[in-house]
DNA sequence: TAATATAATAACAACGTTGTTATTTTAAAG
DNA sequence: CTTTAAAATAACAACGTTGTTATTATATTA
C-alpha cells in the first residue's frame, strides 16, 4: 500500500491537513513544520495520489494527442516538439492511437484538460464533441474544433517567387495529385497561380504526379522527368519524402544541385539539414507548429472559452544550399 | 459540471448506491429498476467520472507505452497491434515519448496498471523501478524489468537452411555492422555460423555492411555488390529497410527477383507483402511479438508478481514471392 | 493581568465512486 | 392475519486529497 498523507502525518505528528499544506507549500504552516514535514516525507518516499487530487481539483495537468495516423512519420518530430511545449507548461502530454471518436472517449475518462488531434477526419461522419478545449492540426474537424492550418498556396507562391528572383522560368512541380488530400490539392494551386503571376511558363511537363507521398514515388516521378526531352532549372517538391527522392534521383543521374538544377522542398523540418544536400525549403517551421498549437490550446483552456477559433500559419522559406542564380539570360 | 450517479438517483427516484449497483450490473438490484436506471443514464449523458473509480477502486485499467524513439519507424506497427491486443483485455493504452525515467514517473501519477517499453535503456545509468509491473521489449533492461525477446541468431540460421535446401551456395548478407547494435550483431553471428553449419563457401563479400539502418543504405550497399565480380544466389537483408533497398536496387539493374537472385528478409510485418517484390522473411511475426508482450504483462498483473522473466520468442519463416530453386548444380 | 488580535494547527466536509451494513418492502408459511 | 424469510433498496463509510471553518496557542495591547 502507497504511502498517504495521514501516514507522514502520523510519522510527524501532526494533522493531515498540515501536512497538505506543507507539501503544497501553503503561507499558512511555519517554516519549521514544514520542513520537517517535507523531510519525513522525502523520507518514506511519498507520492501524491493522483486520482485524488484530480477528483477534488478537476483538473489532471494532462494534455492528450490523438495520432491514429502512426504511420504518418512526418508528424514524429512534431510529436516530439509537442511534448516539450507542453512539458514548458507543467502539463504533461498522453497519446492515444485510435480512432478521434475512442480516443476521446479514453480521454474523457483519463480527465485530460484539453486534446491535439492530428487524423484527418474524413473517416468520421458523426458530430463529436468533447467537454475540454480541442485543437486539431490540418483540415477535417472544422465543425468542432479550433484548427491551428497552413497557408500551403503561399508557401508556395514563396517558393517560386524565390526561385524566379534567382533567374529561374523553367520550373518543374512534383507532387502526388490524390484528389483526396486538400493539402497536396493545395500546393498545386499555390504553385499553379504563382507561375501565372510572375508569367513564367506552364505546361504539361511543368506538373509530375508522384502518385504517392513516400519517396520513392518522387524519386521515379523524377527520373521520368529526367528521361524527358526538356530539363527544367529547378524543381519543386511538395513534402519532405518525395523532395528527398528528388535528390536521390538527380545525383544518381549525375547532375549538380545546384549547379545543374535547383530543388525547394516542402517541409520546414530539421530533417531538411541531414539530406545528402541541404535542402532549401518553404513551410512552417515545426517548433512555431508546436507552439501556436499549444499556445492556443493553453487559450481555451485559461479563458474556457468554447469558441471555435482557426488560425493560418504563414509558411517561411529557409535557405540552404540547393538553389543557385541562372546566369545564362 | 458533469452528471454524477447522484443526479441520476435524484432523477430516478432511488438512491445513489442503487445506481452505482444498477449500472455494474449487480444481481442486488430488480431488473425492472435496471432497466430504468439505465434508461436514465443515458439520457442524461452520464459518463463514470474516472478519477473517483480509481480513487476507490485501485485500477486504472489503463496500460503504459514508453516508446522515446518515435522516429523507429519500424515499431509503428508493433504499437498499433499491442494497441488492439490490449483492448481486447479490456484496457486501454497511452503513450508516453518521454525517457523511461519519467515516462514512468507520469505513469506512476496517472496510476496505470502496468507499462511496456521500448526504450533500449542504453542512456539510463540508475536503476529505476516502477509500483506496477513492467514488460520490456528488446534488451537493455534485464536488470529491471521482465523481457521480451527475440532469437535472431535462429531466424538467421532458418533463412539460410531455406535457401540452402533451394540449393544456394553462394548467399551474401548485407546489415549493418555497428558496434552498438545488439540486435544487428547477433544477427550477423546467427548468419555466419549457419554458414558454417551447412559448410557453405564464407569470403570477405559474403558480409556487406550497410552502415545504416535505412533503406537507401540498403540500396547503396547492394548497388556497390552488384558492381563487384561475382555475384551471389541468393542475398539475406537484415532488416525491413535494408531489404527494401535490396530490393531496389537490385530491380533498377534489370535483375528479376527470384529468377536472376533470391532474397530473404528479416522482420515478419505486414508491409513485407507490399513491397514491389512480396518478400519471403524470417522473423517473430509482430501479432505474435504483441500477444506475448501483453500476455506476459497481464500474467505478471495477475499474479501480483514482482518476478522478473525472460522470454525469446523463435522466429519463423514466412514464404512469399523473392526465392527461387538454383537449378544450375 | 485580563482582553484582544493574530498566528498556527486541527477538524471536517467535499469530490464521485464502490462495497458493506442497515433498513424497508414483499412474499411465503403457519 | 401474524410471523418469518428473502429480496430489494437505502444508508453510510471509505478511498486520498484540498479548501474552509473551528479551535488552540502565542503574542500584543491596555
């Protein structure tokens, strides 16, 4: 059996109620009791009941992350950032791999006091809901929860207009073309509008289906590009995977990047730095993800407001070194 | 604030014990009432407040997974499969990516019953314990916790006895040769001495280190084989990864996989099959990996024993479409 | 030295359950 | 109709905390 409060207060002798306050570190018990509770405390290695204290304080200092998607594995270092923002805050952080409707369901009886959810929603038709602030990343839940999303069109408009300040018209996008993934649909038309504006030229070569988000599938979709008549002086790849096929694909065929051909990928992930080419890319930097996730998190759940709030992140471009100036005009 | 059995009993018209009765099904209460209680319930939305179950009843009915390397893709599907095998206990899981340290200090907090971890625990040098009993996967924590392991030098020794009774002699294995990996190692130990075994011819090529664990280190390693003298019948890649590079590499140079050369896996998941060529491998199949983890992790919450066991678990070999008879004697 | 204010501690209710014990209601028997 | 047994329900303590209120000990003032 755990040892409880009544038993140090036994061992000190004094009341459990001092002892509370002592170990909460109350004004209301003298320096020296409170240091001798603390002692005999430490001492017979006591641990606060945890069902406890949530059961008369209601609140667990616990955050849950829903993650269905485990094999997903770009979301792993936003995991990770997750966990040190919430760690910052003196919460502690629970995951749960199933589905958004159970995991909820589990969090609800662990008391969590506010929810992450990374799945996509499409799968779930029923309105759910949550009595704690829930904060979704990416698209889906909109109806129900705040949506902390990314302004993928701009990041790539950023990208392009980056690559054509350097001197660069010819400009390949490779991205899987799924109509079902509105992120990758996204990039597309961010890509699409951005070669309208700065009046570069677009055409059938100028978009190559990946038809897949794993890198292989950018690393064929480039080498078909390769075997093509016409080479284009840079390309764009729309998630970190398939920008890191990208690369494969190009050095095995022996060119240059940068000298030959110029890569922005998608991603702002540090992962990015350890590629066999640093590679210079548009997107949100996950730490800012991290932190604008929880901080509004945190929000609802200070003012305990249920209302739905959606915010855009604005993309940034990183330089790295996979992307030179054209010189012939 | 949310509905108590209190309120029910108030809106039901009988006392709160009653209720708590009625909906642990209790033989104690009439089922006409039941039926109401219940009935009640649900339309009031009442949900068991957690915290005050636990309070009283010492279980949290919640199991532990310390899992700090997220980025070992390869564990994804083995979480997922202990997910299911635990709820069919009627439990749930919840993930901590913290160390094992104070991974298990939050789950002493959140009062699980028990915990898993993967952690390889080279990184903890103080000896840690837990109130709960604790089941480790992969090695590491002998000292501590009981284990779950698994046999590699057996799963080499069957794939080469397979390929030997498909008549291959010349066989190369390509893993990687770091020091630090135990795993790695016993593998490469289990294929040598099957070798020996079978008397068959060992040379210096017969060993390729892909100095990685990712698949592009495969695919390199492979490549630079190819590009040597002689080229084996038959190549054993110890890992998920590494195999699909093997793979790859091996198709782009318009060999055909099991005609020109055979292949056998390490690791017994689901994605062996959806690789471009369905791979034959060795290895403990990961819903048995599961099953053991969990099985022994509830017979130790069973029996209340603090009792530390190993177990390794035999690898089997699981034919799929990369092996073919050598016909050449 | 008694009256009063203040600091320190103790006592106790509450949180929402479960399990045990006490009470009431119902049915069976004489 | 009582008396007795059984079934159904109600009452209550307990789990380990926290916060509020009541009590005691100590210091301050007149």
């Amino acid at each position: 059996m755990a040892i409880t409060i009544k038993d140090i207060a036994r061992a000190a002798g004094v009341s459990y109620s001092t002892v509370s306050k002592a170990l909460n570190d109350s004004p209301l018990v003298q320096p020296k009791t409170k240091e001798k509770i603390h002692q005999v405390a430490r001492k017979m290695g006591y641990e606060p009941n945890f069902a406890a204290q949530q059961l008369v304080s209601k609140q667990s200092k616990t955050i849950g992350l829903i993650w269905p998607t485990l094999e997903r594995t770009a979301y792993s270092t936003l995991v990770t950032q997750l966990n040190n923002e919430i760690k910052k805050q003196g919460f502690s952080m629970i995951l749960s791999v199933n589905p958004a409707d159970s995991s909820l369901e589990l969090f609800k009886r662990c008391h969590v006091d506010g929810a992450i959810i990374f799945d996509e929603g499409n799968s779930v038709p029923s309105p759910i809901t949550a009595p704690f602030p829930v904060v979704s990343y990416g698209a889906g839940w909109q109806d129900h929860f705040s949506l902390i999303d990314v302004n993928y069109q701009a990041a790539m408009f950023k990208a392009v207009d980056y690559l054509q300040q350097l001197g660069h018209h010819s400009i390949t996008f490779i991205g899987d073309f799924s109509p079902l993934d509105s992120h990758q649909k996204e990039k597309y038309i961010g890509f699409q509008q951005a070669m309208n504006h700065f009046n570069l030229p677009v055409h059938q070569q100028s978009f190559i289906n990946s038809a897949g988000l794993e890198w292989y599938d950018g690393y064929q979709a480039t080498k078909r590009m390769l075997q093509g008549s016409s080479r284009p002086s840079a390309v764009v790849g729309a998630s970190y995977d398939i920008s890191a096929g990208v690369v494969r694909a190009i050095r095995e065929t022996n060119l240059i990047i940068p000298k030959d051909i110029s890569i922005v990928g998608y991603d702002n992930i540090p992962q990015m730095s350890t590629l066999e080419v640093p590679l210079t890319s548009v997107g949100v930097p996950v730490e800012l993800i991290a932190e604008q996730i929880v901080s509004l998190l945190f929000k609802q759940l200070e003012t305990d407001s249920a209302e739905q709030v959606t915010k855009k992140l604005e993309p940034v471009l990183t330089e790295r070194n996979s992307c030179a100036r054209v010189n012939n005009p």
